[in-house]
C-alpha cells in the first residue's frame, strides 16, 4: 500500500487537530455487517446471518458528513461478505474526503481483484485479523487446508 500523499498527510493532521480540539471524533469504526465466514472463539460474531438489516452506502455517507473524523475503519464480521462493499468504501469516501480509510478483514475472501476495487475506491491501509486463521486452524480437522489458503494469499 503506497505511502500518504503529501496533501492528505496534512488533511489527516488538520482534521485529527481540529477533531481533538472540538471534541470530536478521531477515529469512527463501522460495522458494516455482523456475518462472517469464520467462527472464530475469540469473537461473538460468526456464520452468515440470512436477511441482515444493513446500512446503505449513502448512509455511511451521511454518518462520515456528520462525524467529520480523520479516520474511518470498516469492519464486520467479515465486510467482503457484502456485495456493495465498493459502494460503502465510495460513500465513505467521497462523502467528505475522509483522509484516511482503513478496512479490516479476516482475508480469506480478498483476492487480487477485490483488492484493486477497493484500493482504487479509497481504503488507504488493510488490516488483516490473522487470529481468524490460528482459530480456524485450531478447530479444523484438516489444517493443512488454511495453511494452503493463506500462503497462496500472501504470494500475491
């Protein structure tokens, strides 16, 4: 992930100093959904929840005017489980220019592809949850089958 422009490094301070000074956020998480495709021990979330009330993209949009932070992180569960994902990512964006944009997942739905949508969208940095994988690992009958997942995602 390349480096902050210069002009978005200074974005980032202006808004953070402005934010701690008003007594505003410096950091807003989103969790933009509660599925997810691990069952992690660690964690109350898990498995895919069928007709999940979720936010929309303008709303995300909406909350990221209003809050006004230097930093945002999407999170889930598992947000690569949404299908609009790219959208959320644009709103949350485009929305007020949000310096910094960091998405969280467990990775082992991001590919190539995924990730150039959503680099080119805006995130700024990705998180990866690798206790998701030792978790899996730990309660799978067959861990060579995580070890193969996750070496070939960090080959490319």
């Amino acid at each position: 992930m390349p480096n902050l422009s210069l002009l978005d490094a200074v974005k980032l301070i202006q808004r953070g100093i402005r934010n701690y000074i008003t007594n505003r956020p410096l950091v807003v998480s989103f969790e933009v959904t509660l599925s997810c495709n691990c069952n992690c021990r660690h964690c109350n979330l898990g498995g895919i929840i069928k007709d999940e009330k979720q936010l929309k993209p303008d709303d995300y949009a909406r909350l990221s005017r209003l809050l006004n932070p230097p930093v945002v992180q999407i999170s889930g569960g598992e947000p690569l489980l949404r299908k609009d994902i790219v959208d959320v990512v644009k709103a949350i964006k485009q929305s007020k220019g949000v310096p910094y944009l960091i998405f969280c997942t467990n990775g082992t739905l991001l590919n190539e592809d995924a990730y150039l949508q959503l680099h080119e969208a805006g995130v700024t940095s990705f998180q990866y949850r690798l206790i998701s994988l030792m978790n899996d690992m730990m309660n799978s009958d067959d861990d060579q089958v995580y070890i193969n997942a996750w070496s070939e995602r960090f080959r490319s």
